[in-house]
C-alpha cells in the first residue's frame, strides 16, 4: 500500500489563468492510443476504470498504457509485484523496456521514479487498493508532468465505484468495465456511446 505522503503542497498551490480567447484557440495535444483509438484523450487527463472483481478493467489498464507508446509507471498496489504482475504483463505481451512497474512506496517514490525514467504515462492498479484521493491524482499529474495518468477502481456490492463520487467528479473520462467490455460513461472531451471490447 501507498504511504499517505503528498507531493508538494506548492505543485498543487501554483496559480494558473488563461484568457477564455486564449483557452479556446489553443490547441490542445491529444494522447493516442492505438489500442483504444475511439478514446478522445488529451494531454493531462485523468482516467478512471472501474468494474467488478475479474471484469477486465486491470487489462484494459495494461492495454491503454502499453498502447501509448511513451515511457510509462505502473503503481501496481492491488498484486504484489512478483509472478502474478509478471505473468499478466506477458500474456498481454508488454516486453518493453520503457514499461517500469513499482509495488511499494511512497507519492514521492512515485514522482521521483517517474522523473527518473522521464514517464509520460502512469497507471494506478488499483486506487482501491491505496490509501490515495482524488486530489491526491491531480497533484501526481503536476508532479510528475505525465500525460496521461490511468487508474482502476473496485466497486461496492451494490456495483457502485468505491469511494464515493468524489473520483469520479474529479476524473475527465470514467470508463465502466463488464464482462471485458467497457463503455465510457462520462468524458469532457467527446459525445457518448463510445465502448468495445477489452
């Protein structure tokens, strides 16, 4: 599990402002991913997966990292780093140098690993499994400069997500997972009804 230390509160004090002409007209990088390529995500998004226990959403983590092409951290806090990581990841044929896997450690582990290999991807498997927030997420985004940070989420018995709503607020694309296929359910970058297979 995930020690509850926090990146700098001055990441997440900086002010920011833009002019509304200024936002509108700029434009704003897209994240590809070729394995998911009806995903509209753009550069800083915050993503979140949620689903049952053995419904896919860990795979579709791995498949979205991978797909990206970009140095990439995997936080894997759900299985210990060890065979079962392993094993998932060549199943799912990820063999690349680039693709880093932590296990333990703390929020500064995480940002120090990533500027140290220049990550510009970072999975979470699972939120669930640490002790981080949502506020927590965001500040990972601006600590470490990733492009793109993707995390899972359990739900409860009654198949809500974990944790209330406060993630899923916070989040720019919310992504259920079913019987490895999912569908996004909400997003700030494109129209609805986007889904496929695992």
């Amino acid at each position: 599990m995930i020690a509850p230390e926090r990146p700098p509160s001055a990441v997440a004090a900086q002010l920011q402002s833009a002019t509304a002409r200024d936002l509108v007209a700029r434009t704003w990088t897209t994240v590809a991913s070729s394995t998911y390529p009806e995903l509209r995500l753009l550069r800083g998004a915050l993503v979140v997966i949620y689903g049952s226990p053995g419904a896919g959403k860990s795979t579709m983590l791995i498949r979205l990292l991978d797909s990206i092409r970009r140095p990439t951290v995997l936080l894997s806090t759900e299985e210990r780093l060890g065979a079962a990581v392993g094993e998932r990841l060549s199943r799912l044929g990820v063999h690349r140098a680039d693709f880093h896997v932590i296990g333990r450690g703390t929020v500064d582990d995480v940002v120090a690993l990533c500027d140290r290999v220049k990550a510009d991807v970072l999975g979470v498997d699972s939120v669930t499994a640490s002790i981080l927030q949502p506020e927590d997420l965001r500040q990972l985004i601006e600590a470490t400069g990733v492009g793109l940070l993707a995390a899972t989420l359990q739900v409860t018995k009654s198949g809500l997500p974990a944790g209330g709503n406060a993630l899923l607020h916070e989040a720019d694309v919310v992504i259920g997972v079913e019987d490895m296929r999912w569908q996004v359910e909400k997003t700030r970058y494109q129209g609805g009804g986007v889904c496929g297979d695992v």
